[in-house]
C-alpha cells in the first residue's frame, strides 16, 4: 500500500473536512474526550483483569541540559534542608521541602496537550483559530489559557488503552529519528497484534524513542523524532479516537523543514478537538502485553489542575 504523506494544500483542507467543530454543540471545548461515555468506562474497567499497573511517564530530569527539547530544563531547589547534626538533647520534628520549575511542554516530559494549546489559520482570509472556534485572544498574559484549559480534563480520562507497537512491528528496538508511521502501519499492528482501535479508545503508539535515548542520550539527533504522519489524520477522525499518546510528540519531524509542522497537532488539536498526550514513556508496557499477548489495557490519565495551563505533567497508568 501506497505511504505518501499529504501536502501542505490538503493538510490546510482537513481543517475543515476532518473538523468535530459544532458535533458536541457550539460552546463545547471538551473535544474528543466526549467520545468516552460512561458504558466505555465500564467496559474499560474490565481490562484491568490482572491488576498490573505500569506507570507510561518518563522521570521528570531535573536541572539537566536536554537538546532534545527546546524549553528551558526543569529546575529543583530544596527550601528547607533538615540539620545534618542534630543536638542530642533536640526534641521535635525536622522534615524537607522543595521547589520544582517545570515547562509544561517538551519532548523529556510526558504532558497533556488540551485544546487551548494549538490554533490554526488554514487560509489567508481565513482567522487563526482553535478548536470550536476559540479564538486566539481567549488567551493572556496574565491569566493564561481562559477557555479550553488543561482543567477541563481535572475529573480525570479513563477509557481502554489499545497499545500498537510499530518499533516491534518491524523488528527494531526502535525506529530511526524521522521516520514516519502512516495510516498502513497502524493497520498492519492492529492485524497482527490482534487488536482493533475504536470509538472513545486511547491510541499509545510506540516508536521506541525511550530505548533509543537511554541507549544514545536525550541528547542524540535533538529535534528529530519518529511519529504519526499528516496522512493519520483521517483514520484518527474516522476511528473517533479520545485521545493520541505517542512515545514522541506525535508528530514525526523530520531533518528538513519548510513544510506545515506538526499538522497532527494543528489538524488534530485545532481542528478535531483530540487531546494529546506527548512523550509517553512505553517500554515495560510494550514487553508486558508481548508477554500476554494481550494488547489492550485500562488507561487512567489523571491531570493536575493547573488553572490557565495549555498542559499538564502527567504519569499514565496502564493496568493489565
């Protein structure tokens, strides 16, 4: 089967054919997370049949360098250090306390990306705009993202995880920085792991991006990633997934630019409402279900309520 990724031309076209503008009503931000219905969060309960749980976030590295991202790294400072010597006669508590400086975003972080994060302007005479309409000026300095916020997921995304190990799939620890995984490759893993993706699903995708660094360095090939092609964007609208977490930022990117970036993010997040979540971290989840065989999962993603944040740090917990 034929593996061509979309022009610029038709990319700018999907903003409004692949759209879910107005499906949920016209005031909704919710986007894709409505997809996930109570019946599927009952029938997602049912995956936890082992009571496994393997946690899908990377660490969160402190005041390390990383070239892979082009955010300032996280910072930890400790504002209260207990004595290292205690007077013998001391009676009373001593304890620590810290403070962490995190960017909400970035590749060495596995985040939640909301609706609020992306806008798109598909034409010249068309507005810059984000999902549902929400217009760019919804956003400020001061109080940050005032409509479709991080928080609107604060109850928590739970629904069936379904992981497709592309890296696997082709017998590789990992897939070369670059390269991109089309709509073919995900059909191709559903069929031989024995797993269909679904209305209301979590899709995990796999790259081996985490094996791959923490064989090399975060620091190896910065700024190219494997990831989903522009030409996934149809299958996801058609497969009415809730929510896409690759083991990379979801888009692939490659070592030339010139064209539309990360339309999986601009199409995706502007145009069909479909929450991200950004460097997940699959590496024991994927040798687990080769263990078992067993591909899908419950998958609980539980964001900090982080008013006026585009993101949020998350830690995702699959549970075989």
């Amino acid at each position: 089967m034929a593996r061509v990724s979309p022009s610029d031309e038709q990319i700018c076209q999907w903003f409004d054919s692949l759209s879910n503008w107005g499906r949920w009503g016209k005031d909704d931000l919710l986007g894709t997370l409505n997809l996930i219905t109570t019946e599927k969060r009952r029938q997602a309960f049912a995956l936890a049949r082992e009571g496994l749980a393997i946690s899908c976030a990377h660490a969160i590295r402190f005041n390390e360098h990383n070239l892979d991202d082009a955010w300032p790294e996280a910072r930890h400072y400790m504002n209260n250090i207990p004595p290292h010597a205690v007077d013998p006669d001391f009676v009373g508590m001593a304890g620590s306390s810290d403070v962490a400086v995190l960017n909400l975003h970035g590749l060495s972080l596995t985040h939640l990306d909301c609706p609020g994060h992306y806008f798109f302007k598909p034409a010249k005479d068309r507005p810059l705009a984000g999902y549902n309409g929400l217009p760019p000026t919804s956003i400020t300095a001061r109080d940050g993202v005032t409509k479709g916020a991080v928080t609107l997921a604060g109850d928590g995304i739970v629904s069936r995880g379904v992981l497709l190990d592309i890296a696997r799939l082709r017998g590789v620890d990992w897939l070369e920085p670059g390269t991109p995984i089309f709509p073919e490759d995900l059909e191709e893993a559903e069929a031989k792991q024995g797993v269909k993706v679904g209305p209301g699903d979590i899709l995990c995708v796999r790259t081996g991006h985490t094996k791959r660094k923490h064989q090399l360095g975060w620091n190896a090939d910065p700024g190219i990633q494997a990831g989903p092609d522009g030409a996934c964007l149809p299958w996801l609208r058609e497969r009415d997934i809730a929510l896409l977490a690759c083991d990379t930022a979801n888009d692939w990117v490659p070592k030339e630019e010139g064209r539309i970036l990360r339309p999986i993010h601009c199409i995706g997040i502007a145009g069909m409402g479909l929450w991200l979540i950004d460097g997940a971290d699959y590496e024991g989840l994927s040798d687990e279900c080769a263990r078992r065989n067993r591909w899908e999962f419950l998958f609980v993603v539980s964001p900090l309520k982080l008013n006026g944040a585009s993101a949020s740090p998350v830690n995702p917990l699959a549970l075989l």
